[in-house]
C-alpha cells in the first residue's frame, strides 16, 4: 500500500491540470465574493484536507507531552553551554519559557534561570526577563533588579514580550510612551514591513486584547505625539469604525501609515483602507484576503511570502481563500504547528501555479526557520517542503496503519529521492521499535529518526532517543525543535493570535494566559 487514495487523487489532479491556465476555464471563474470558491476549488480543498489527518496533533487536556517538552528544555538549558559562544546565544530563551510554564520553579529558581541566560547573552532572553520580572513584580521592582538603562535599550529594540508585560501591567501605557516618545527605536527585525517598527511592534504584542484596552494605549500615545503607535493600535481595534474615530482627532498625518494600518486592519479581520493610486481596486480587494489568510497560519507565513515573491495575486487569492475556510472550521489548527498548513498551501501552490513555477522558486528560496538537524547553514524552502511530504507519506507506515512501505511522495526533488533508502529503513525500525541508541550518534540517521518517533506520536521512545544523542548542536537544535513543537498539541504557550503575519519570526514570552 502507498499513500492514502485522496493523496493520489490530488496529485493526479495536479498533474492532469499542469500547464493549463486557470482563467482560460469557466470552472475557475473569477471569486464573486471574500467567501466564494468555484465548486471545483470546494472539491479541490476537500481532497487536499484529506491528505493532512497525520500532522495536526490534537492537544490533550491531561498534557502527555509535558514530561518530554520539559526533558527537552532541560538538554538546552545544560548543553548550549558548551557550544561555541555564537552558536549557543541562538538556544535558550524558548526552552526557558516552556519550563518556566510547564514546571513548578520557584521565584527563585526562576531568577537564577534568567540570569544565566542574560550573562551568557542568549539571544531574545533580556525580552523574556524582563517580561517575568514585570508580569510578576510589577515596572519599580523590576527597574530595580535588572536596571533603567537595559530596559531602555530593550524597549529601543522593540522586545514585544515586554512591551506587552508593562502594557498589561497598571498603568503601564503612560509608561511606556514616556520613556518611547524620546528615543529612536531600532527593531530587532530588519526585514521590512508593516509590523517591524514602533508601531507595529506594539500593535501586534496586544492584538488580542479588547478594543477597550486598545483605545487606551492608543490615547496614551497620542498624548506623546507617537502617531504611528496610535495609528496601528487603533487600526488593529476589533471595531471598524475605531479608525475613523482616530482620524476625527486630527492627530498627526496618518496617510502616512496608511498602508500599514490597512494591512493591520487585515490581522483582525477588517475591511481594507482606501489607498487610491496604488493598485486596482480587486488586486487591493485580493492582497487584503491573502493578508487576512496570512493572520490565521500557524507559526510562519507561506502564503504572503508565495505572492511577493511571484506576483501572482490571483492564484495565491485563491489559495489563501480555501486555506481560511480550513482553518475556520477548524480542520487545520491555528495554534497548532506549521505542518498540516503548508502542505496545503503548497499543494495548492503546485495546483494553480504549476510544478514549473514553485520547484525553482523554491530551490532558490531560503528557510530562515529553525527547524530540522541540517548538514551545511543553507537550508531551502524545498528541503522543509521534501522534508513534510516524506514525513506524511511514512506516517501511516511507522504507526501501522498500513503493512508495505510506500513510494517516494509525488513532488519531492532528487536530493531527498536519492536518500530514501535511508528514510524507509529507519522507518521500518521506528515502525517495530527496533530504534538502537547509534543511530542518535549518526549525523545521517539522527534527524531522520526523530522525525519519524516524533510522526509516530511515540513520546517516551523520542525521548529517550533524544537523550541517548551525544551533547552537541545537533542533540541542541533537536531538543529545542521538538520542546516548541510539542508545545502545540499541549497548552500551546507560543502561539500568538496572527504569529504569522506580525511576528517575523520571533517569539513572544506570555505570562498572562492560561
């Protein structure tokens, strides 16, 4: 037996569709509506949706992955310290949090932790610091701990997990935009965009706060002249009409922030802001639903990314349409893993652009996430792509739910075809448990493995797979993937409302919710 019927089926329909253009048929009709699909797109999101069961792990009540996020966290936290100084600042922070979450620390415990990680400068550890310190003492206490001047500094760089803290904390709005309003701040993000700037920062740190919150941070930073901070945040309100309200005030030249608050508006759902002389009203109409699509996605945008890079905002509209109403309806989970969305974002990507317009697109495009053992720094968008349809087409395999290996998934480049043999063997041993502690010592088997026990859902084999691994980056970099992976089928502490499209990437250290 291969992959499941529906897999085959959607892979024939792609073939049977590559090379045609889309708009020379009547059944791919232009949409009439945000909300309307031809029928032949509803059938062609039921066929992708069936191929997706494997990767969404349902999050359990009870935690069963709490034992091995917390496990994980711990080899980070003692091995990154061995670690070359510039490798071992990338590790840290996120495993801080999730045991921070996930284990009962003390104070204490919790201070010496953070500290550590401040001394040894980890990278994004002055943000989750100064969060904790904020969230549990308050702005005074935590000023006179940590100090006025590394504040500054952080606040400077935008850390969104302290902005958030010291908004949350009371009276925490006139607080930060006294001490924003004189300085230039500097975002750690340098790509460019809607949410990489004061502003943005801000909003997308409170975003799924009430409009009553919002309405006053967005009056604090009027009072200090910090426009585009009131700009966004008032942009991002839940209530269309909180924009219009911004405008009668008269403060400023919002036209300058007009495209950045219309995209902001997308994050929530809203509708567009008029920006005449830009684009034609649908092509403004169709980049508005990608950007809300691109709120929903777990973990990392596909979608906005697809579209900047080939300019075709009417396939990738199309896409991002049939994609919402998933997530929508809960079949593909927003606070779950990036899995399950990618691999129907780009089947749908090969569907309506053509194998011949994504495969070189994404040789050439670079991977900044952090997932994966990887052998050299240069890691594609297709080694994440081959690397999910491997996974997908082993997992009914290693979890028995079928008796032959299947053929290599349809779509996979020749790189990881030549490494199939490998993938299949390992497969068989993860399939009957068979998993020997040197295959965690061979850089060509480790990564492999662990994919596999972790698509088998077994956590105490990963577990003690990943311990057995010898200390080093590559024992580190695993650990650190799988703690936050497992994150989201548990309590899913780093998801945050629009990850997607306003956090580029970083991660944002919540300590107000559940």
């Amino acid at each position: 037996m291969g992959v499941s019927y529906p897999c085959r089926a959607i892979d024939r329909l792609i073939s049977s569709k590559r090379g045609r253009d889309p708009g020379s048929e009547q059944l791919w009709r232009e949409p009439r509506g945000n909300n309307d699909a031809s029928y032949f797109e509803w059938i062609f999101s039921l066929l992708l949706l069936s191929c997706l069961s494997w990767s969404a792990l349902a999050a359990d009540k009870t935690c069963p992955q709490r034992e091995t996020i917390l496990s994980f966290s711990d080899i980070v936290l003692a091995d990154r310290a061995a670690l070359p100084p510039l490798i071992a600042k990338r590790y840290g922070a996120e495993a801080a949090y999730l045991k921070i979450r996930y284990a009962p620390l003390s104070d204490e415990e919790t201070r010496g932790l953070l500290q550590t990680l401040l001394t040894s400068n980890v990278r994004t550890a002055d943000d989750l610091a100064y969060a904790w310190h904020i969230h549990r003492e308050g702005y005074e206490a935590t000023i006179a701990s940590l100090g006025q001047e590394q504040f500054d500094m952080l606040v400077t760089t935008l850390g969104t997990s302290t902005i958030r803290a010291l908004l949350l904390n009371e009276g925490g709005e006139d607080t930060l935009m006294k001490r924003l309003a004189p300085i230039a701040t500097e975002p750690r993000s340098k790509a460019p965009g809607a949410f990489t700037n004061g502003g943005g920062a801000v909003a997308a740190a409170i975003i799924d706060q009430p409009d009553e919150f919002k309405k006053r941070i967005v009056l604090a930073a009027e009072a200090q002249g910090l426009v585009d901070i009131a700009a966004y945040v008032s942009a991002s309100e839940n209530n269309p009409q909180a924009w219009n309200a911004f405008l009668k005030r008269g403060v400023g030249k919002p036209s300058l922030y007009l495209l950045y608050a219309s995209q902001m508006r997308a994050m929530v759902g809203n509708p567009r802001l008029e920006r005449p002389n830009i684009q034609s009203a649908l092509q403004q109409d169709a980049i508005h639903r990608i950007q809300m699509a691109t709120a929903l996605e777990p973990e990392q945008d596909f979608l906005l990314n697809l579209m900047n890079q080939t300019g075709a905002i009417a396939s990738v509209d199309r896409m991002a349409r049939i994609l919402t109403q998933q997530i929508q309806s809960g079949a593909i989970r927003r606070n779950g893993t990036m899995d399950a969305a990618w691999l129907f974002a780009y089947r749908s990507a090969v569907y309506f652009l053509g194998h011949s317009q994504i495969d070189p697109l994404f040789d050439r495009l670079p991977y900044s996430g952090r997932r994966y053992v990887r052998s050299s720094s240069i890691f594609m968008m297709r080694d994440v792509i081959d690397q999910l349809l491997v996974v997908e087409a082993l997992q009914p395999y290693v979890t028995g739910k079928v008796s032959d290996v299947p053929p290599w998934p349809a779509g996979v480049s020749d790189k990881i075809k030549a490494d199939w043999p490998r993938w299949t063997e390992m497969a068989a041993k993860v399939r009957d448990g068979t998993v020997s502690p040197t295959l965690a010592a061979d850089p060509a088997t480790f990564g492999i493995v662990a994919e596999l026990l972790f698509a088998k859902a077994d956590q105490p084999a990963l577990r003690a797979f990943v311990e057995q691994a010898p200390a080093g980056q590559a024992r580190v970099s695993v650990a650190n993937d799988f703690a936050i992976r497992l994150d989201r089928a548990c309590a899913a502490y780093l998801y945050h409302p629009t990850e997607a499209g306003t956090l580029q990437g970083q991660p944002i250290f919540k300590f107000d919710t559940q």
